[in-house]
DNA sequence: TATGAATGAGGCTTCATTCAT
DNA sequence: TATGAATGAAGCCTCATTCAT
C-alpha cells in the first residue's frame, strides 16, 4: 500500500517535471498531451488518472510553483527578527523572490503572467487546492499589522503587480535597464506605495 | 480599380472585426481561422491573402487597437496647456486610458497582457509595421523634458506595467476594490515614482 | 496479447488492401488518406499510426507486391533441375513474371513502373526494409555462374528493364502487338543479350 | 498584329520554360500553377489562356520536348549517306539521342518515364496535335525497308523501351554501369534485336 | 491501477478555377 | 487579351479522449 501510493505520486510527481520542461522549452501551446506522458515515461490513458485536461494540470502546476516560492519566502522571513517593519518585510520579500526568479529565469518565464493578484490569492489564501496542507496565508506573511493601513490588500496587490510585470522584461532581457538599475528603483518605489497607503 | 482597392480594405477591416469579436467573446484559442472567415463573410481562402497566421492577425489586432488608444491619448493631451508638468501630463494620459478601458472592458481583456513595454515600443515608437503612418513617438508625448529625470524610460516603464497589470482586475473585477477607490491611490502611485525618477 | 497483436496486422493488411484496390482504380493521385481509410474500415488517424504518409504506404506496398512476385519467382525456379543453363533460368523466370502479369493486370498497372533496377535491388538485395525476413539474393535466383559472363548485373539489369518496359503496353493494350507474338520475340532477345554477354 | 501574335507565342514560351524549369526542379506533383504563371510573370488567369489546366500543358511540355529531339536526330541522319543500313540507321539515331540526353540529363529526367510507345507514336506519328507542322513519321526515319522485316513496329518499340528505360539510371547514376560501358553493349544488344526480326 | 491502440472531429493550409475589371 | 482577388473544396495531419485488455 504504502508502495502504490509512493508509486502514484512519483507518477505524478514525474508528470509535473515533464509538463514543466516542456511546457518551458516548447510552449505549453505545443505540448501535447501525448509529450508529456511520453517523456513522463507513462501512459497516455495514465495521464487522465491525475489530471482532468491540460488545462487543469497547467493551473495546478502554477499553483505548485508558486506555493514553493511563496514558502520559501515565508520561510526566509522567519530569519529576520519580528519587530521588523512592515514596509522592511515587504522588501524583503519582494527582493528575495526577484534572486529566486533571477536565478531561474525559466521559473520566470513560466509563472509571469500567473504571479498576480489571481493566483496569489488562490494559492496563499485558499485552502480548496489538493495541494493543500502546506498553505501560509497574508496574514502570516506581513503579521497582524494590517490595522495600520489603508487597503492594505490593494497595497500588497499593486506592489506584486507592479514588481512582477515589470520584473520580466527586466530580468530576461534587461529591457529597460538591467537588474542592479531596476532594484534600485523598485525598492524606493515599493517603499513610496506602502507609505501612500500608511493611515 | 478604386473599387477594387475599397473592397480590400473592407475585407481586411471586416477580418480584423470578427477577429477581434470572436477573440474577445470566445478567447483566442477557441477561435479557428474558419471561424474568423465565416463571421466575416469571407471565404477561408481569403483570409490568407490578408494574414500568414493567427498569430500574425493576432499581432496586427493588438497594435491596431493599442494605436489607436495611444492616438487618441495624444490627442487628448493636446488640449491640455502645452506648459503642463510631465507628472500632470503622465496623469492625464494614465487617466484618460483608464476611462477608455473602463467604457470598453472588451478592449481592456484582449489587450490586457500586451499593452506593456513591448508593444507599447514597437507600436508607439517603431515605424516599420506595415500600419504605420500614425505612429506618435514617446517624446511627442511627454515633450522634452526627459533630461529632467534619471532613467526616464524605466520610469515610464515603470507606470505603464503598474497601471495596465494593476487595472485588470480592477476594472474587470473589482478586485481588490473597486475603480474608484483605485484611481486615487493610483494617482498618488504614480506621483510618487514620478517623484522618484526626479533628478 | 496474442489477439491484439492479431487485430494490429489485420489493421495494417487491411489499409494494403485498401490502397491497393484504389491506387490500381482511381490511381494514386487521386486517392487520398481519407479515402483509404474509410475503405478499410478504420478511423484516419489510425492510417496513421501504420504509415507515416501515403508516399510512405506507397513505397512498403509496391516492395509488398514485387516481392511477392519475386520469391514465387524463386519457388517456381526450384521445380527445375538445378542443371539448368543460366539462359533456361532467366527464360523460365521471366516467363513466370509474364504469366503472372497476364493473369493480373492490375498487379502489374501498379508495379509497372517500379519493377526495375532500384527496386529490384532495394526489394531483392538488401535486408535492410522492414518487410524483410523472407528476401532472396540475385545469386540464389541463378546460382553462382556469375563467373561466365562480363557485367552480369548489367545483363540482369538490360533484361528487367526491357521486358517490364515493353510489356506494360502489350499485357495492357495489345500494342504493338499481342502477347503471344511479343512473347517469341521477347525470348530470342533475352537470349541473344544474354549471349552478347558471355564471356 | 503581329506584335500581339508575337506576344502571345512569347507568353506560352514563356509558361513552358517556365514549367520546365520548375518541374524538372521541383517535381511537377510540387509546381503549382500559380507558381508557373508567377515565374512566367503572367497573370494567373492567363494561364488558361493558353492550357487547359497543369495536365494539359505537361503532355504539351512532353511532346514540345520530345518533338525536338527527334526533329533533331532525323536532321542528323541526313547528314549519313541514304544507303546507310536499317541498322546502322537506327545505331545512329540511338547514339545521337543517347549523346543528347548524356548533355542534357534534365531534359532525360524530365521525359524519362514518357519517351516511350505512346508518346513516340503520339509525338513522330500523329498530325492531331496543336504542335503539328513539323512531325516526321517513323517511315521518314528509316525510309521504306520495312518489308525486310518482321514485325518492324514491335522492333522498334523494343529497341526504344530497352534503350530508354536502361539509359535512366545509368546516365544520371552511372548504375549498374557507366555510360561508356553500357554503350558497347546497348549497341550490340540492339544490333541482336534487329537482326531477330530480320525475315 | 496502467496501458496505448483506436478514433474522428477539427485545425491549418493549398490551389485550381472563376470572374469582375 | 490580361489580370489577380476571391473562393471553398479538399487534402493532410494532430490530438484529446475513450476503452478493452
């Protein structure tokens, strides 16, 4: 028993790495479901055992993805000391997240788009996902400050849209300046939307 | 032979029309070249004689559109006093899209995810698309004031993939408030990365 | 296992049918993959999974037919004393063929033009096809006289190609002449090249 | 009038070089017609003008070709005196042609599997042709000897068949044979054939 | 649970042919 | 006579999905 059911999630364990590759390499468009289960090793009838479409293994992938990242950030706040502020923690973060996209641009090519609002929302907040049980919501992240501030959700909001979108170009292309230039910016312009929504 | 010439444009015109209701209701994927044909009263053939591809009609839709919006945008500016603040003027502008979108929702999720920096370049700056002829350059737009800022680029960068990724859900949604609520920290946003861009 | 490896050569024996039966009725162009597969009972993408074009079907049919043709050659050519002069040999082959030819036009409408030096090699000689297993060498065909005559694959090859290439018209139409005048002449040809080729 | 006539014979010029050129170089299952009429630069319905379709004008393109080859080998035997042997004649004329197609082996490529019975017949011997004016007949070629012999069309009809469907391969891949070597026998094996229908 | 052969709908694209100019 | 835009039938091929084993 405990053999099958290591069996089953290697099987789909093996499936996400499959479907990441390809999906980065040739573009979740021209990968097909026979790719994946093919370079997964396993069948293609396999495939339906874990996933209902493509689809629905893309957005679980992203999920997957993004819960890791967002863990590990988690994580990396615990090593600083709680009285840091709100607006140091959110720095932290956000530059602990561009290293981590920094030094796996494909990671970044896969979750640009998805890193926003949508799926920052369902992966820290929701519980419903099956890849449950290793869930941290906002609150954790930031403390219970949020009295201090006005929206503060519109505040978490605009600072991962904006650092996400603009990071792509940055990062991948270092359009329209490189990286150093941009962190330099960005940390100031985080620090000038936390302040604008300080009560 | 004038005739001939207006019916091609028609064509073309009534192809991209469908193209774009046809994306816009059923997204681009669910959408078949056939079906683009059929809906423009057009035989399939044809369509090849306007566009290599999708994707190609795709990229041509999305600059044509964006074109248009950014032309309009200039022209707005220009009933404003030419002696404006970049940061007024960048307001008007960032304001003067955002009622565009909010009065057309359809517009807003099909350029969504590409009026950022890419295209906002190829399409405002560049000449060589075959849609030229109307292109206003970044400078017509925001004058010559650029000494006046470090990085003006990543500045405008900056707002523009904060402001197009942020009012998505915004609009679309109301999430995580609604429009109104979001124009005025929207506004106080982009002043202060204004601000800090100032030499 | 047994049944489904059973139903796989059925499937791929069926498509040969199917081809054959159109290729030789509304010839090859204006046959399509569609056509076959409907023919022989089986969905179009299971053509497919057989054959990777029809140019591909083609080339593994007519190799199919000649080497039919050419090992019941061979079996024929061993009801006769092995004393038999090489002359006698190619005589009573070639014969074979023709009676083989006479009785089925079709057969050899379609093989028509294939049946000749390239395919006589690639069908005969190698072993590299995937049909292979049961092919026959030139030299079991005439054992190893080879010695006695100058250029024997030039003999071999003159010999195949004017009697496919001439009888074609005769077998088909009765042009020039009919097969059984043909049928003298052909013999005192073979033999006459057969001894311009002796040593 | 003349100048329109003149243009017109230069348009169909034109379409057969320019059908030539691609089907020799493309393979005529890969030249379409609009690919003919742009190389010809002619307008696409001009085509139809001049050829009912690509059918059509390759039987066309077919007898243009043949016509002058044969044209050209029986204004070579001109230059032999009249008292030349049958035999004799025909060795010229097969050398010649052999000479031609060695020179040309694009044109032997493109008439290969057509310069044979049929097209002889069609081409030397028929008058029905748009092309007519200049045929010769077979009698013209060989003067009036044909009572020496038994069943001279079938003679002929061999000869032709063995010579062209041998000379393929062993001018354009030097297989199983070069040329040079293959000439010696051709022309004794020719010389057989004829005096087999000697009376 | 795991498989992969079979399916056929439906996508893309080409091209012969027509016809208004 | 000459043109080439327009057409839509028809071909090729892929692929998600099913199902018997």
């Amino acid at each position: 028993m405990g053999k099958a059911l290591e069996n089953k999630f290697q099987k789909r364990s093996s499936l996400f790495d499959s479907a990441f590759h390809l999906f980065t390499t040739k573009g979740v468009e021209n990968t097909s479901i026979s790719d994946i289960a093919r370079d997964a090793n396993v069948g293609k009838g396999t495939f339906y055992l874990y996933f209902k479409s493509k689809q629905d293994l893309e957005a679980k992938l992203i999920s997957h993805k993004a819960s890791g990242l967002f863990e590990q950030a988690a994580e990396k706040l615990m090593t600083y000391p709680a009285t840091l502020s709100l607006e140091d923690k959110v720095i932290v973060v956000v530059n602990f997240l561009l290293d981590q996209l920094i030094e796996n641009p494909i990671l970044l090519k896969f979750i640009y788009k998805n890193l926003s609002w949508g799926i920052f929302r369902n992966t820290i907040r929701s519980a419903e996902a099956e890849d449950s049980g290793d869930h941290i919501s906002l609150d954790d992240l930031f403390g219970c400050s949020r009295d201090d501030f006005i929206e503060p959700d519109l505040m978490i909001y605009t600072i991962i849209e904006m650092a996400s979108s603009t990071c792509y170009n940055v990062i991948l292309w270092q359009e329209p300046v490189n990286i150093e230039v941009y962190r330099l910016f960005l940390d100031k312009n985080i620090r000038s939307i936390i302040r604008n929504h300080k009560r």
